[in-house]
C-alpha cells in the first residue's frame, strides 16, 4: 500500500499545487502579458518558421501552436501547455528523487516537488510571459531520470522525448542537452562514448527546426546589440546581492516581473526558508559522493549560479561582449538569469535527501528493540521515523517564502477577451499578399483590456500574414536594437510621413493602426492620408497598399522538415513508449494467470 501511495501521490500533489499556481488563468480567455501571447488561431508565416529577418527565438513553439489551433481554440492550447508544465515538474522531482534515493519517504519526494513548483524563478517566469520556457525547466528532472535509464542500458525513447519537449524553444533545449551529456557522459555504466554520440544526436534533431532556420534566414547570427549583455543581465534582489538572488532562484532582469514578496527584504527571508530547506540535504548528498550523478548535478547547479553571478560584473559583461561579437547567435545566451533552471535538479534531489535524513534520526531515536529493527529494509526503516512531521514543515516553509506565487502569481496571471475588430481585420487579411505594417512604432503594447503591464503585439499570431516587427527592445529605460532591418526600414518611412510608394517598395501591403494603445505615431498620419481604408473602428484601422512588391520569401522547404523531424521526435518517443508500457502490462497480466 505505501508504495503504491508514493508512486499515485507526488502527480496529484504537483496537479493539485499547479492549479493553485495557475488559478484565474484557467477561466475563459487569452492569456495576454509582457511576453505571452496567445491568440485564438495562429497561421503558418514566415515569422511561425522562423525564417523572418529576427531571430528564431521562438521555434518550432510558433509553427507548433499554428499546427495545434487548425483543431483547437489557441488559449485553451497555450493554457493546457502551461498547467502541464508545472504538473510535469513537479511531478518529475518526485520522480527523480525517487530513481536516485530509492529510500526516500513519501514526504520528502513531496517536499521535491513543491521545491520544482513552488519558488521564484516559476513565479517570475510566469510573470515575464515565458510560458514556453517552463516546458523546457519541467523537462530537466526527467531528462535525469531518462539519462540515467540510458545509462542503465535500458531504452532511449524516453530522452527523446524529454529532449524534444524541451526543444519547444531554443534556451529549453540547450537546458535539457547539458543535463543530457552530463549524466551520460560520466563515468560508469557500458559504452560511455556511444551514450554520447547518441545523444547528441537526438538533440540535434530536437534543435533542428531553430538550427535550420536559423542557418536559413541568418537571424540572430549578426552580432547582438552590445546593450543587450547589461540590459539582461541578472539583477540583484533586496538585501540579497546578485549571488544570493540567483541562489534563491530568483534575479530576473525585469524588475517588474517579480512577485511583490521579492521586491522587499522579505525577500532575504524567502530565500533563506528556500535554502534551509535545501540545504538540510547536502550533507546526506556528501555521503553519496560516490555516486557520479549526485556530483554533477551538484557542480552544474552551482556553476548556474556562480557564472551568472559573474556575467552581471563589469568584467563579465566585458567578456560577454566580446562573445557576442565574435560567435553567432552567442546573443540567445544574454538572458543568463534562465540558466538558473539548472539548479532546480539538485534543489529538488538536496529538499528529499534532507527530509529522508530527519527522517532517518527520527527512527533512530524512536526504533524498537535490535530484533526488530534488523528486520527491517532500509525504506521501512525510514518510514518508521515518520518523516510527515519534518516533510509537513519543509512544504509549509517553501509556500511561506513566496506567499504570492499562488492564484496567479498574486491574481497577475488572469486572462483577457479579445475586441472582435481582430476576428474582422484578420478575415479581411485572409488569402491576402504583402506584409503587414503595424503602427504605434515599437513591439510592446498597453490595450484597455490587457491590464498595466505591457505585453508583445498580438498581431504577429493573430494575422494570417506576416507582421513586420523591428525586434528593438525598451529595456529599463534604454534600447536594445533589434535584428529586424526592413522592419525597421518600414517603421522609419511611416514615421517620416513617406509616400505609399516607398511602403510598396518594401513589400508592405497593409498596415495596420492600433487605436487603442499609446505610441508613437510620428507623421504617419501623413502616409495614412494616401492610402485605402479598408476595415476600422475605434480599435483597429486597417489600410491597403497598391501594388506592393511580392518579396521572394525565404526558402522553407529545410525548415519545415526540421520542424516533422522535431514533431516525430516527439511523437514517435511517445507511441514508442506507450507501446512498451503496454507490452509489458500485457506480459504481467498473463505471468500473473500463469
């Protein structure tokens, strides 16, 4: 009965504390903030495939959600992922704490998950809008669990399908590749160098479709804007410096993205119930140095942190500039608070270890006589020391430390309702040619029904055609320059008041004015002048340019393969592992008949 209460508990547990966390998203809407979009239909663009002038920072997410919402509505697809990427987390740690503490109690893999679900880098995540990168941090104590499989000389379906999931984005599969290699690559076990090769090639085809569009449309392989490595730099929380915030998983570079908590020296206290909690583990950790995993995962946990830390000082950021002008692409690594997501592994594995161990002393002091105690397994011996009492208190602790994360992270994560001008502007897109020109200037938008916060301009996912974005950042109070030349080109001309001539020259057939939302507009009413008004009211206005130059588009025949070569990955890991489950329940069903 106890075990089979620790493998049915942890999954409800995590589904139960997800939907906590998620709470008012998961009513009717979209979900609209900072850099979270979600339409209800998405199209097959250019920009879906990343094979647009910005960077593919978003693929195969995009052309995924465009593949998902030609069957279902894009905010139920988006709000699904997003709850299954928190279940999956934490119901991962229980699952790695479990493969490599087989004695651990039922507690303390509860204690596992709550530690994966339930701290600041979620809440800030969730915050910025960066709902995809959540798939690729729920994958990494699977990878663990699936690399050690590999390991163990059993099947590598379950890789890749760890792999692929957490290739929905580019920073998600790098993430779930280092945790990979590393397990596989260290010592013990058979055919170590063959484990590698392998795995390096699951991932490359789980990082095919952002390597190939990449390649193809030589986005992001300019060097990034040198503004760009402070901007995002990790930030330093009150009272905690830089090193102390990323050790409590938090110091995301945008100081509104952080629950209210974390904005004042309660923050100091969070983040010492975290760590408390974590660190009751290491020295149980210590004793297993034996085992190779253990270790690695204690080194890359601490190397998230420390490198990070030191990308934020003046000779990292110096160091980082110079790697941004002289290795493409080097600019999907500015970001370097999301590496942090490499500590969640041992954080989770250090929480169980730590409550196994009271555990342990708890049976110590309360065992029977020495006859019965030698008659007990070494699992039997630690449940005898109850660890419910020090398992109960370490979960009430981590929910203390960050009391916001609940119900939405404080009721931020609450879902908006779409104007009807956008379901009419996109029909009169449909079957359509040109690209689309969108006017206030700049990405980022703040319309009366998406709240305070500003939030990425829908209209990219929700126009049928390609919407031209310059990719230029306001990042506290500066500018990041951005990859998208011609749309900025575009931008420049409707700002100077320039004729529909040079907008058709650019390949612009349309541009479109949202009404609603501050910006700057410059003398663009000027060229709207001359042009065709097709569609407005007082949300959207949509204008038509003649005979706009069709710009032959990029090529994306290598793309799309990359993208079912991603999509098969995936799939065919799951049908592969859902058969062997199957076969073998079919086996013990007729062992047991026998």
């Amino acid at each position: 009965m106890a075990w089979s209460r620790s493998r049915w508990t942890p999954p409800l547990y995590s589904l139960l504390l997800s939907l906590v966390v998620l709470g008012p998203l998961l009513g009717p809407g979209y979900l609209l903030l900072r850099d979270a979009v979600s339409t209800p239909r998405s199209y097959f663009t250019d920009s879906a495939w990343g094979i647009a002038d910005a960077a593919a920072r978003a693929v195969p997410q995009d052309a995924a959600i465009a593949a998902l919402t030609t069957v279902f509505d894009g905010g139920l697809v988006v709000k699904a992922v997003l709850l299954l990427a928190l279940w999956m987390a934490g119901w991962g740690a229980a699952v790695m704490a479990r493969r490599i503490l087989p004695t651990a109690p039922l507690p303390a893999l509860l204690v596992a998950s709550t530690v994966a679900v339930w701290n600041p880098y979620v809440a800030e995540r969730l915050l910025q809008g960066h709902w995809s990168l959540l798939v690729g941090y729920a994958a990494l104590p699977w990878t663990v669990v699936a690399a050690l499989a590999v390991r163990s000389g059993r099947s590598w379906w379950a890789l890749a399908v760890c792999l692929a999931a957490a290739g929905l984005t580019p920073t998600g599969a790098l993430l779930a590749v280092i945790l990979a290699l590393l397990v596989v690559a260290l010592p013990g076990g058979a055919r170590r160098g063959l484990r590698v090769v392998a795995t390096l090639a699951i991932a490359a085809v789980a990082s095919a479709p952002w390597l190939m569009a990449t390649m193809v449309s030589g986005g992001g392989v300019e060097p990034a804007d040198p503004a760009g490595w402070a901007a995002f730099a990790a930030r330093a929380e009150p009272g905690l410096g830089t090193v102390g915030s990323l050790a409590g998983l938090g110091g995301i570079w945008n100081s509104d993205a952080v629950p209210n908590s974390r904005t004042g020296l309660f923050a100091v206290v969070g983040t010492v119930l975290l760590l408390t909690v974590v660190a009751l583990g290491i020295r149980p950790l210590c004793r297993r140095r034996r085992n190779p995993v253990i270790v690695g995962l204690g080194v890359v946990a601490l190397g998230a942190i420390a490198l990070p830390a030191l990308a934020a000082t003046g000779p990292g950021l110096a160091a980082a500039r110079v790697l941004g002008d002289t290795v493409p692409g080097a600019g999907l690594l500015r970001d370097s608070q999301k590496w942090v997501a490499l500590t969640m592994p041992m954080y989770a594995l250090a929480a169980a270890a730590g409550i196994s161990w009271l555990a342990s002393r708890r049976a110590h002091h309360r065992r029977p006589n020495s006859v019965q105690w030698a008659a007990l397994s070494a699992a039997e011996r630690t449940r005898f020391g109850n660890a419910w009492l020090p398992g109960g208190v370490a979960v009430l602790a981590l929910l203390v430390a960050l009391p916001d994360l609940g119900w939405g992270v404080g009721n931020a994560l609450k879902p908006v309702t779409y104007p009807q001008s956008w379901r009419a502007v996109s029909a009169e897109l449909a079957d359509q040619d040109g690209d689309v020109a969108v006017l206030p200037a700049g990405m980022f938008r703040r319309f009366p029904y998406s709240g305070s916060a500003p939030v990425l301009d829908p209209a990219p996912r929700m126009l049928p055609l390609d919407v031209l974005q310059t990719g230029e950042l306001l990042v506290a109070g500066g500018t990041v320059r951005g990859e998208g030349r011609r749309a900025t080109d575009v931008q420049n001309a409707l700002l100077a008041g320039d004729s529909a001539d040079t907008l058709a020259a650019l390949g612009v057939g349309w541009v479109l004015v949202e009404n609603t939302t501050p910006g700057e507009l410059g003398d663009a009413q000027q060229t709207l002048d001359r042009l065709d008004v097709v569609y407005s009211d007082e949300e959207l206005s949509l204008y038509r340019v003649q005979n706009p130059v069709i710009l032959e588009s990029r090529s994306a025949t290598a793309v799309v393969l990359a993208h079912l070569a991603w999509a098969l990955l995936l799939l065919g890991g799951l049908a592969v592992g859902l058969l062997s489950r199957f076969g073998r329940g079919m086996r013990v069903g007729r062992s047991h008949q026998t």
